[in-house]
C-alpha cells in the first residue's frame, strides 16, 4: 500500500497526542500529577497540540478536505467515521480540563473530566487501529493485534513525551519511568509478534482464485490492460524491497524499542533525565515514523493478484 | 446512507462470458467514452498521449494465459465493478457517498459528497474502483444507471456502453434476481460463477468459464531445428556475392 505521508504524520502524532493526554488525565483523576496547574495546563496544550496537527493533516489527503464534515455521518458503520466522532467527542472533556487548569478552576468535576479525557483518547486511537484492522483485502491490516499495536505505541510515545515533560518541569517520578518501560516493552512485543506472525502466513487468496477458475490450471497475465500504472497500481500496488524493509524493521527495533529503553534505564541510574529522555524521544520519533512507513508499504492488497501477485 | 440494504428489488449485473470475449478493448473504450460525459464526469486523463498516460477508467481488459499442463489457453478478462451484495467498500464509507441501492442493487459513489479518502478503494478486492485525482472523488462502474433508465435514448440502447459495444456478444446486462431472466439461464446453462467467492461479498456480476476443446490439440512434437550450411546452392552463392558486393 502507499505510504501517504500525511497518514503516517497524522497517526503518529495524534497517536503520540492521545497517549500524552491518556497518562496526564489518569495522573490528574488519580491525584498523582506532581507539579502545578501551568504544567498540567502546558502537557494538555502539546496533547491538544499533536492531536488537531495530526488530525488537520488528515484531511490533507482528502479529494475534498472542504467536505470533511460529512465524515462524521456514519459512524453505525465506518470505523472511519467512529473515530471522527471519538477525536471530537474527546475534545470536550480535555477542553474543560485545559480550561480549568487555565483559569485556575477548582471542582470536583476535573477528575471526571481526566476520565473521560482518558477513555476518549483510548477509543480514538482504537478506531485508527480498526480503519486498517477491519479492512480484509490486507492480511497484514485485518490482524488482531493491529488496534493493540496502534494502543501500544500511542501509550509508548505518550508516556515517553509524559516523563520528558515531568523530567524537565519538576522531576522524573519512579512510576513514570516504569511506565514508559512497560509500554515500551509491551508494545514493541506485540509488534515482533505482529511481524513474526505475518511472515508466516503466504496469504490465503491465490491469483486462479482472484479469476474464478482454478480447474483451468495455473493462470500467469499476458498482456496487461493499461501500458502504465493506473491508480489502482499506484495506490495498493506500492511495495518495498525486502531487504530494505529488513533493514527499516532493523532501524524500528534500535530507535522505536531499543533506544527508548536503554536510555529510560540511563535516566533512572545516573541522572540528567531531561538530557537522556530528550534523546528518547527523538529516536522514538524516528521510529515511529519508520515504523508506521513500513505498516503501508509491507502490506499487500487482494487487488495485485490481478496485476501479478501470486498470492494475497 | 452506507449500512447495506436488507435485500434490493432486483440484483442488476453482467454476465461475462469469457469463452467468446476476444479482448478487444472495444467495452473498456465505450464504457470511458459514455461515462467521461455521464454520471461519473469526468473521467480526468493525465498525460494522456505523452510517455507516462493515466487515467481513471472504470473497466480494465486483462489478458491470462491458463495452462493445466497438457494445454495452455488464453482468457482476456474484463474486469469491473461486481455490485457486490455485501460489500465492504460501502460500509467503510465515512460520508455515505458510496451507497448499494435498495431498488436495483447498483453500488453508486454520490460525487457531491464524496470527499475522496480512497479507503472504499482500499476495501476492494477486486481493484474495481478509481480515483479521480482532478475530481478528487472515487470512480466505479455504475452499470451504467444513466442509460438503462434513460428514456430519451432509443430502447436498444438502454443497456451499459459495454454491453452495447460488445462485438462478439460477451457481455449480457439484466436482473440476476428473476430466474427467468436471459442472464441467469445463461449463468446455470453455463456454470457461471463468482470472482474471489471466497472472500464473501457476493458479487452479482458473474463470469461463464470458457468451454473446454472437444478435440484437444495435438502436442506438436518438436523436431531438431535443420540449418543449411550457408554458400551450399548457387542461389545462395549468389545472394552471398550481391551481399558482399553491395556492403
């Protein structure tokens, strides 16, 4: 499938966005936010920030970005438009919430508010995961763990912009570097998984079935009906060298994974946390970027069966 | 609205009969031509006569060579959209552009709300949809929903361009739903089936299977190629002498 850059901006920043504005709204409706309402008040603003750009990049993509309201219509049936109404429904709840951090409004309803804050962004991100999850013409969308890998390194990426923000405000709690280690962890399993598993699996549609006659033999395409690739080549025929994406899983595992990790770990035994959890960030943004790159350019659509594909 | 309905009045298709289709491309051309001035206008070309032509198309004429190891056969195979019976690509649908239509089963993209994510395209198996880049919407075959109820337009010709154009007859155009039906005699006196069945969105178009040979052909033994030895006869001598002579 084709890598569109504005996909790939728009879920890993509004993925990162709504795991940053996950953990702040449990911290907030547990009690456990160190610091005071300008610094609860600046990590909302960077979520709110990440999420409208990556959501505004969305529409970027779009035919017709101008009739982007309409999306909103059939949520009965498209994860697509469920996860338009999550992204707007969330932003009631973390609104007030940034509001009353603002404005310096004491109420019993701000930990309600960081609730809903944090159900909502978990919905949003599941309904991104679903749009691929749900789609049955890619084998390596329509797999279980897709929306928890989306959940997993949107909580990874939100926890690691948390603990950087603490790090540099106040301090770095122990429990937040436990939790960026345990999102890393997990996530970055479910994704070894994930590819693992989808490696194994040649693909269950065959060219002869995609023509309807497997009786007649093996079918091989002779001549085929357009000189030059047409959208449907262009858009779910794209695909990348296999070593390259070898290398590019490799490049995901250091920077996505690895790197967080070991540096995490530096944070907690020798100190200068704002220096080492800046540097996890940057590299967790390289790889999530890479790694949501290889999660469209791996996979492959029923439709190239026609067009040479042996297998789907 | 893009829930599916309950069941459509009728199941309007094409019955493709690939043992007669000769992949002359005269159904993909007439299919561009009516629909880049109907429902679906335009049909945007991109470079269309320069080193790189694109273009939306709503049919695509492939050809394969099936081979089951004693004969190989060639099949063109026109490829379009299906109307699907339960189709995800009108499900996935944010807007409710891309709509299956109670009365007749056609699956339809509304261009005035269509904001063109391409994710029905996406959910397709069959590769049957096409973006328009200039228009920014999502193109399909709609079975030609612009000439079969068109009553300004003679009655023969209220059937899709491509059925219309068709020279050897490999196209039929009708309601799959009624038995008595010319399409679905056709479908059960030929053992027409379905593209991909097993991925599940019943499509209604369906495709007859080329009839087998009666007399399969003979496979030719192949002899040991015999190559003259070059300047033997005079004639050749002579051709030898002019060649020299004129290079």
């Amino acid at each position: 499938m084709h890598p569109a850059y504005s996909v790939i901006f728009f879920t890993t920043a509004s993925g990162a966005g709504y795991g940053l504005l996950f953990w702040l709204s449990l911290a907030e409706a547990v009690g456990a936010m160190p610091g005071g309402r300008w610094l609860s008040f600046a990590i909302i603003a960077v979520a709110l920030t990440l999420i409208s750009l990556g959501l505004l990049s969305s529409t970027l993509h779009l035919g017709h970005p101008e009739r982007a309201i309409g999306a909103f219509l059939q949520w009965r049936s498209s994860w697509l438009s469920r996860e338009g109404v999550a992204a707007v429904l969330t932003y009631i709840p973390a609104g007030l919430l940034a509001l009353m951090w603002l404005f310096n409004i004491e109420s019993g309803l701000s930990s309600i508010l960081a609730i809903l804050s944090a159900v909502g962004a978990a919905v949003t991100v599941y309904c991104t995961g679903m749009i691929y999850g749900s789609l049955r013409t890619i084998r390596q969308w329509s797999h279980h763990l897709v929306p928890l890998i989306y959940l997993g390194f949107a909580a990874a990426t939100g926890a690691l912009l948390f603990g950087f923000s603490l790090a540099i405000c106040v301090s770095l709690p122990m429990w937040t570097t436990l939790l960026i280690l345990v999102t890393t962890v997990t996530a970055a399993v479910m994704k070894i998984s994930y590819w693992k598993q989808v490696d194994a699996d040649p693909g269950q549609y065959t060219r002869e079935m995609a023509l309807g006659m497997p009786h007649l033999g093996t079918a091989r395409p002779l001549d085929p009906p357009h000189s030059r690739p047409n959208f449907v080549m262009r858009e779910m025929g794209y695909s990348v060298a296999r070593n390259h994406a070898e290398k590019l899983r490799t490049l995901t595992m250091v920077t996505l994974m690895g790197a967080p990790i070991v540096l995490t770990l530096l944070a907690m035994l020798i100190g200068l946390t704002g220096l080492w959890l800046a540097l996890a960030v940057i590299a967790a943004g390289v790889g999530i970027v890479t790694e949501r790159w290889l999660f469209f350019a791996e996979a492959e659509h029923v439709s190239q069966l026609y067009y040479g594909a042996a297998r789907a | 609205m893009t829930t599916l309905p309950q069941s459509t009045g009728k199941k309007l298709g094409l019955v493709i009969d690939l043992d007669i289709c000769v992949g002359c491309q005269s159904c993909a051309t007439s299919c561009k031509e009516w629909n880049t001035g109907g429902y679906s206008a335009p049909l945007s070309d991109h470079d269309p006569y320069g080193g790189d032509p694109s273009g939306a198309w709503l049919n695509r004429i492939h050809s394969y060579e099936f081979d089951d190891g004693q004969q190989a056969k060639t099949v063109h195979f026109p490829r379009s959209c299906l109307h699907c019976e339960e189709p995800d690509c009108v499900t996935v649908c944010p807007t409710g552009a891309s709509y299956k239509r109670e009365e007749d089963g056609i699956v339809l993209v509304n261009p005035d709300t269509c904001i063109g994510c391409k994710l029905c395209s996406w959910a397709c198996p069959y590769g049957a949809r096409e973006y328009d880049y200039d228009d920014g919407v999502m193109k399909k075959c709609t079975l030609c929903v612009d000439r079969i109820y068109n009553e300004t337009i003679p009655e023969e010709d209220r059937v899709p361009a491509c059925v219309r154009s068709c020279p050897t007859g490999a196209r039929a155009f009708g309601d799959l739903d009624d038995p008595t039906s010319d399409v679905s005699k056709s479908v059960i006196a030929r053992g027409g089936f379905n593209l991909l069945d097993e991925f599940g969105y019943k499509p209604t178009n369906k495709y007859l299977p080329p009839r087998k040979a009666e007399v399969p052909a003979a496979p030719v033994e192949r002899q040991p190629e015999q190559v003259a030895a070059p300047g033997n006869t005079a004639i050749e001598k002579l051709f030898s002498w002019v060649d020299k002579a004129l290079s």
